[in-house]
C-alpha cells in the first residue's frame, strides 16, 4: 500500500511539474518579445544576407512591436557568426540569418566549433537567390567558352572571388575549375561588399556572386553576366544562359537564405516566429522586393527548412570530398 501511495504521489508530482513547465513556456512566447530582436548576419554590410536581413527585419518590427536590429559579425566563411549566436542565450532575442554556406563549412572546415544542425532550431527559408558568374568589364571574355578559353591560355592567373573559404561561391568556383579543366587562384573575402570593391577596380578577374549585390554593376554595364549557376535562369537576368546551357552539363546550385535561433530556443516562440515571418515573406510587397533583388521568396516551415538543411548537409560532403577542399 505505502508503495502505491509513494508511486501515486510521485506521478502527481510528475503532472504538476509538468503543467508549469508548459504554463510557464507558454507565458513566456506570450510575453515575448519584450525587447529588440538581434539579427545577426555572417558577413559584412552590402550583402545578398544583409540586404535579405533589413527588409525582413524592418517588416517583422512591425509585426511584433518591438525594433529588429541587424547585426553584422563577419569572418572564417560565415562560421563566426553563426558560433556567436550558437553560443547566445536561447530566448528567441538573437538569431542568425543563416545560408548555405553553413552546409558546406560542415565538411570543409575540420574543427567547427558548432554543430549546424544540432545546435540551431531553423525557423524559416527567406528566399533562393541564383549564383552568377561575373567578369569586370574590361575582360575581353564575353562568353564561358572565351573565359575558359582565356583561363586555358594563363593557367594560374585569373582569380575568382568569393565570400570566404568554405563559402557557395568557392565551392562553386571550385565545381568550375573542375568541369572546364581550368586553374584558377581563389581570392576569399569577408562578404560581397569588399569582393564586388576589388571586382569593380579589376584586383580580381570574376566572381560567382548571388545576383542581388551585383545586379546594380551589371545593369551599369559595370560587370559582365555570362552565365548562372542554377539549373534554370534567374528571372532578374532573363537573357544571361545557365551555365549547363553554356556546356557545364548538371550544374546547379544556388543560394539559400534562412532563420535560426540557438537550438534551446522554446518551441512556442520558434513557432512564433515562423508564423511571423512566413506571413511577411508571402506578402505582396516583400515579394515583390524579393523579385527586384534577383531573389526567389521561400517561407516554409521549420521542419522543412530542416529537411534542406540536411539534404545540403550530405550533398555537398560529396562535393567537398570530391574537390578536396579542406579548412584546418
């Protein structure tokens, strides 16, 4: 009898401690946010992921009532960045606008400091935005095949740029040099901004940009679009060919850009913000901001978001295995 009433009390003690903790997590999603939401972009200022980060930041305020501020903490192929929020305290006041770039840098750098899909809780895909390769003005290509031509005739000599070492774009520019039997000198940068500089004033020969940041130079005249990399064109560059049009047979990859909190983050807030956040980027106005930036707007769910970031996680281990790039 005594074991029953010890085990009957201990099942209650179970249920109550159970209804606060889901009381409590409850209030707090009711209470939150009640301060400034931090977004923290892995590059510099001037990027696809910052620009992506203020127009939905400056629509979610509103929503929410409460600012949200975008921060940039750039470095090491975007991995600072998503370390720091890793680390952050899970209250849902600090997130990450992650990309795919957090996929590749799984392989290629060998001592990460975070787990990418154990220690974040995704949240929601912000948008697709098509790579594309681009050459200064001033090289004589005009085409892939003039570009491999002219890189064939200097092996060692034309440079690509990109957002840093285990990024898209130098994956991308690797998975080129592959295909066309070219050598070309990886220069890694911070983040777009100081890469488009040094485009611009001919320190390198091309990059494989997103299309947002670059889209400006090309409709200048500034840069020269001869291809994109995913598998159908960007309806911001109609006239410019895939670069599987252009011979590279299955070339397709492109850039995602997504939301994530530290993975302790409640459940109730998670669901929270992906509700918010799915609202503003289905909205006519954010999608056609999205179109005038070359970009394709997602809005999915977590869990979805999750199912791509382990799909992306395995395929480009392949890749990376197979171009051997490596990061100590």
């Amino acid at each position: 009898m005594k074991n029953i009433h010890t085990i009957t009390r201990r099942r209650l003690a179970q249920t109550i401690a159970l209804a606060v903790a889901i009381s409590g997590g409850s209030a707090m999603a009711q209470a939150w946010p009640s301060k400034p939401i931090r977004l923290i972009v892995p590059f510099p200022p001037g990027g696809t992921t910052d620009v992506l980060a203020r127009t939905l930041g400056d629509k979610l305020s509103q929503s929410l009532g409460q600012a949200v501020i975008v921060e940039s903490r750039p470095g090491a192929g975007a991995t600072l960045g998503a370390d720091y929020v890793a680390k952050s305290r899970p209250d849902g006041y600090t997130l990450l606008i992650g990309a795919i770039h957090h996929t590749i840098a799984t392989s290629v750098y060998k001592n990460l400091p975070y787990d990418f899909q154990k220690d974040f809780a995704p949240i929601t895909t912000i948008a697709l935005v098509p790579n594309v390769l681009v050459v200064n003005a001033s090289t004589p290509a005009r085409s892939v095949a003039e570009l491999v031509a002219l890189a064939k005739a200097q092996p060692g000599k034309l440079t690509y740029g990109s957002n840093g070492n285990g990024t898209a774009q130098h994956l991308i520019g690797t998975e080129f040099q592959n295909l066309t039997g070219t050598t070309l000198v990886h220069v890694p940068y911070k983040g777009s901004g100081p890469m488009d500089v040094d485009l611009l004033g001919g320190q390198i020969t091309m990059s494989f940009d997103t299309v947002t940041p670059v889209l400006p130079f090309i409709k200048s005249g500034k840069m020269r679009a001869l291809a994109v990399t995913t598998g159908k064109r960007s309806s911001a560059l109609p006239n410019v060919p895939t670069l599987d049009e252009a011979g590279l047979k299955g070339f397709d990859i492109g850039t995602w850009f997504g939301v994530l909190a530290p993975a302790a983050t409640p459940k109730d807030i998670v669901a929270r913000l992906n509700v918010e956040m799915v609202k503003v980027i289905r909205s006519p106005e954010f999608r056609r901001r999205m179109g005038e930036l070359g970009a394709e707007p997602i809005g999915n769910s977590a869990d979805q978001m999750a199912l791509q970031i382990k799909a992306d996680t395995e395929k480009f281990a392949k890749l990376v295995k197979d171009a051997q790039v490596t990061i100590q």
